[in-house]
C-alpha cells in the first residue's frame, strides 16, 4: 500500500547545496527568520572573480566585471566572423544564463524556465509544483514533460548550473555590497495570481492574511501596481534577501526590467491578499 502523500510531488524535497534541509528553508519559518545561503563551493571555485569584485567602488563596475568573467569563463561571447565556425562552437555560447532569464521573462513555462525549475530543485532541494500544470501525481504526462523539458540540450549545456550558481552568488554579494533593494533582511515584494484557492495551505482570502505555497521559483514584482497585471489577486509579502536569484540593476541587461521583476526561491509564504 502507497504511504499517504509518497505520490504526491507538494511533500517532496531533495538534498540540496546550501546546508540548510529543505523542508525548512520552504518554510514561513525561514523566511521570518532567514539566514545566509550560500552555493557550497561557487564562491571558492571562482574565488578571482570575487577578489576583483571586492575591488569594485561601484555597482556598475561590479557589473562590468561580472559579465567579463561571465563571458570569458563559459565562452558567451558570440564568436567572430570566421572563429568558432564548427556547429558546436556555434550552438555554446547560446546556452547562458542570459537566455535562460529572457526565456523565463517571455514565458517561465517555458523549457528555459523547466531548466530555471530544475536548478533550484539542485541547489536547494525544492521541488516544483507547477509547469504549465499542476505537477501533482507523479508519474503523469506533465512531469514527463517537464523532466523533459529541463534536461534537453537547447539549454541544459555549457555547465549552465554553474552559471545560475554565479549568478546567484553575485546577486547576494551585490545586494550586501551595494543594497540594491535597501538594507535589512527582507524586501516587501507583490505577487499578482489568479490560482490562489489552490496554493493556501493556511488562513484563507477572506480573511486577506494566509499563507501560500508558491512554486519553487517564483516571480514578483517591486511595486503592487506592477503586480496587478498578472492576476486579479495581489499577494505582498515579506521576502528574505536571502531567497533571491535575479533583482532590478544586478545585471547589465533589459531582461525582466519591463515589470521590475525579482526571482525568488519559493517555499511557503505568509502574504496579505487583496482584490483587484
């Protein structure tokens, strides 16, 4: 006889690389008291890179520096006419952390957002609970796709977990050095959502304080206005510094900056709920 939840993909965690277990970085306990996370080696493996930031007197030096690492330590730079003419030359500087973010910004249901999803269940043992669909019972046709999905090879090459783990790892450098979204350990952030009976696993919309379970990854927005094009209900919360990925000004890059959006590892959320 099957355990009660073992199907059921919304219990499910993994190990992870941050050295805090899973079920609680997920929870709202963490994220009301959250700690540092760190990418267990990243920051030693690359330690050039982060003794010339140390160096940056500002942001946007920090920036220019990042992306030149970046470029020349997974080879991101389009090659020049007649160098890197063979096909796999051609096909690798496609695969970066780049087009993974324009990809989630044009749709995060998207493989490059399957590849996004799948990086977090790595690095911090979350596992998603929606891609395109609900993934609930596993097995099931939309887990098959989006194991698919985040293990294909349009986007799955050229080390492209390292890269997030880079990425990651200078988001949090870059919000400690330079306070990119203020000082403190939390950002109130919005959340528009037009599936949210589904997500509340405490409270509920009457009573406009309830507590989400939002997917692994997740979006939100750095005002409410912004917020309310994505759904008819806006969530605000409270969100630890320690969660993000991606934040307005990291990167010298438009992606995402249209809705001022922020990426953040998901978990359960405790949010005030208002309609739109």
């Amino acid at each position: 006889m099957e355990a009660a939840g073992e199907a059921d993909p919304r219990r499910w965690y993994t190990t992870n690389l941050v050295g805090v277990p899973a079920p609680l970085l997920a929870s709202s306990a963490f994220n009301a008291h959250p700690q540092s996370l760190h990418i267990a080696g990243t920051r030693e493996t690359n330690s050039g890179l982060f003794a010339l930031l140390a160096r940056c007197g500002s942001a946007d030096e920090a920036r220019d520096v990042f992306a030149h690492y970046m470029s020349l330590a997974f080879g991101l730079a389009r090659p020049e006419p007649g160098e890197g003419d063979g096909p796999n030359e051609r096909r690798r500087w496609r695969s970066s952390y780049l087009k993974l973010l324009q990809g989630w910004g044009l749709d995060s249901n998207s493989a490059a957002g399957a590849v996004l999803k799948g990086w977090v269940e790595s690095r911090f043992g979350l596992v998603p609970a929606f891609h395109a669909v609900p993934l609930a019972r596993f097995p099931s046709p939309a887990w098959i796709a989006y194991l698919e999905q985040k293990a294909a090879s349009r986007y799955h090459n050229n080390s492209i977990f390292q890269q997030l783990d880079l990425l990651f790892e200078f988001c949090q450098w870059m919000l400690a050095r330079f306070a990119l979204l203020g000082s403190g350990a939390h950002v109130t952030l919005w959340r528009g959502s037009t599936r949210c009976e589904e997500q509340i696993v405490d409270g509920s919309l009457r009573e406009r304080r309830c507590t989400v379970r939002l997917n692994n990854l997740v979006s939100f927005s750095t005002t409410a206005e912004q917020a309310q094009c994505f759904g008819d209900w806006v969530f605000e919360a409270r969100v630890p510094m320690a969660k993000l990925l991606l934040v307005p000004g990291l990167l010298n890059t438009t992606s995402l900056h249209g809705e001022a959006e922020v990426l953040a590892i998901g978990g359960n959320y405790e949010v005030e709920a208002r309609y739109d």
